[in-house]
C-alpha cells in the first residue's frame, strides 16, 4: 500500500482554521462568562470582553435575590429529568420490538419514518393537547416528546446487530423477553443509551415552543422561555427597573441591564454543561454503534 506524503502547509492551514473556528465558537460563551462577573464601568469601557480586571458577584446575588429565576428553573429540571427518564426506557422499548422480525415489521418501520416528515401542525397539536387536558399542565412538556424518531432509529439498528446467539442462550436459561431485555441488552448497550440520554436531556432542557404555545400558567413556564422574555425586554432591565444602572450601594458596583441578562444565561447554561464531562466517554462509540452498523 503507497504511503501517504505529509502535506505539511495543508497541515498548518487546518490547525489555523479549526483554532480560529473554536475561537469564534467559544467567544459568545466567553463574553457571557465575562460580561456577567465585570463592573457596570468596565462594561461600558470594554469594546471586547477577554478578561476581567475586576471580579464582581453583584449581578448573580441580584438574580438569586430577585428569585424569579428559581420557579422556572425547578419546571425545566423536572421535565428533563422525568421526560429524560420516560423517553429513554419508551425509546428503547420499542426499539428492542422493532428490531425484531415479526409479520408486517416493515410496514411498521416505514410508518414511524413517516413521523418524521409529516406532522399535524400547531393547530391540530393544541386541540390535541386541549382534549387530552394537557394545557398548562407539566405533562404537556413529556407526553409529546416521549418516543424520538430518530434516537428510535438507532437503537433499533443497535438492537438488531445485537448477538442473537447470547438472546437464545438466556431464554434457554429461562429468561423471559423482558428479562433479556432489561438484564443482557439494556447493560451491554450503555453507551449509545447514555448518549441518547444525554441528547434527551439537552431536548428537555432547551424547551421552549411548548411553553410559548401551550402553557400559560407563570408557575408552569420553563427556563427558556423566561430567559427569552427576558433578553428581549429591551426597554427596561431584569429587575423591572429603568434600563440604567440599578442595585448600586456604598463601596459596590453597580448591577445594570446586560449585566442581569449575561448572568441568566450563564445560569441558564452551566447545570446542562456540567453532564457533559461525565458522558463524554460514551460518545463516540455510543453513536458509532448505531450509526455504523446496519
């Protein structure tokens, strides 16, 4: 086999690129970091937000002062955790029962791909959803969203690569179908599970149509929607004060509008970011096993 000649100035102008890519990637959650721990003047002096030549916690304290923040946050972690939870074992079971080899299977197949492509709308959606008594109701957030087509998808083509041999050797043993099910499959398939637990999670955590269109209960609002309302109020600050500066005291600096805003988001952001470390191990092989096989 030829060996491949080194290009080195190729080689260079990659690393350039990509270095200068994660740059500009990671500069707007830089400039959130940054924004929400400076002084109201720094603020107004920096053109670029790099470093701060003083750490302030003036904006957070006046976020977890206010409390408003709370409310939603404790929605949007409840409905990622249950709808994480619901959707992953729901996925899976039906995963495992397409994976299978039974009459019509393909008719099946080819009408849950048709999800994919073809919806009822929003209108249908919430006549739906008002039948079901869904609106303003925490399970609207759930319900919806608890079968993902396309992690279906691959947890089937994981689950039908599966070792037939050990499956027939466990019912040999005596296992029943959910017993292989949940005792050999489930373990054996930890890593494209927590990876799809993982994207489940980042669906739930980023809900916010739902909350737009079907929700109108202020206790029952999700984080994204209240960020939203709140970077788009343009006119007045977080707090409900004018837009200049606001929450200023002897010897501290003040707390202003962007600075509020800055300090939401990064709050809005860390907890989903913080899962990521722990199930970073299992991304690679975990999409490769249902993306290459089949």
């Amino acid at each position: 086999m030829a060996k491949l000649k080194a290009n080195r100035p190729l080689d260079y102008a990659l690393v350039i690129f990509f270095a200068l890519l994660s740059i500009i990637t990671l500069y707007p959650f830089w400039h959130c970091l940054v924004g929400s721990l400076i002084s109201y003047g720094e603020y107004m002096q920096s053109t670029l937000l790099l470093w701060p030549k003083e750490f302030t916690l003036d904006s957070y304290r006046f976020v977890f002062d206010q409390g408003k923040i709370f409310s939603p946050m404790k929605v949007t972690a409840l409905i990622t955790v249950v709808g994480t939870a619901v959707n992953l074992m729901i996925t899976s079971l039906m995963a495992y029962g397409m994976s299978k080899s039974y009459p019509g299977d393909k008719l099946v197949s080819y009408l849950v791909v048709l999800t994919m492509f073809v919806s009822a709308g929003l209108i249908p959606n919430y006549m739906l959803f008002r039948n079901l008594k869904l609106l303003n109701n925490i399970w609207v957030y759930i319900v919806p969203s608890m079968i993902n087509t396309f992690y279906l998808i691959i947890l089937r083509t994981n689950f039908a690569n599966f070792s037939k041999e050990v499956e027939e050797a466990a019912i040999i043993d005596g296992c029943s179908e959910f017993g292989v099910f949940f005792r050999i499959v489930l373990p054996l398939s930890k890593p494209i599970l927590a990876t799809i637990a993982l994207f489940t999670a980042v669906d739930y955590w980023n809900t916010y149509a739902a909350s737009v269109y079907y929700v109108t209960d202020a206790g029952k609002k999700t984080l994204q929607d209240y960020l939203y309302m709140l970077l788009s109020d343009n006119a007045t600050n977080a707090g409900g004060m004018g837009a200049s500066a606001v929450g200023a005291t002897a010897g501290k600096s003040a707390v202003f509008s962007e600075n509020i805003k800055l300090a939401n988001t990064m709050i809005a952001i860390l907890p989903i970011m913080l899962v990521y470390p722990f199930l970073q191990k299992y991304f690679t092989s975990g999409i490769m096993v249902g993306a290459v096989k089949g």
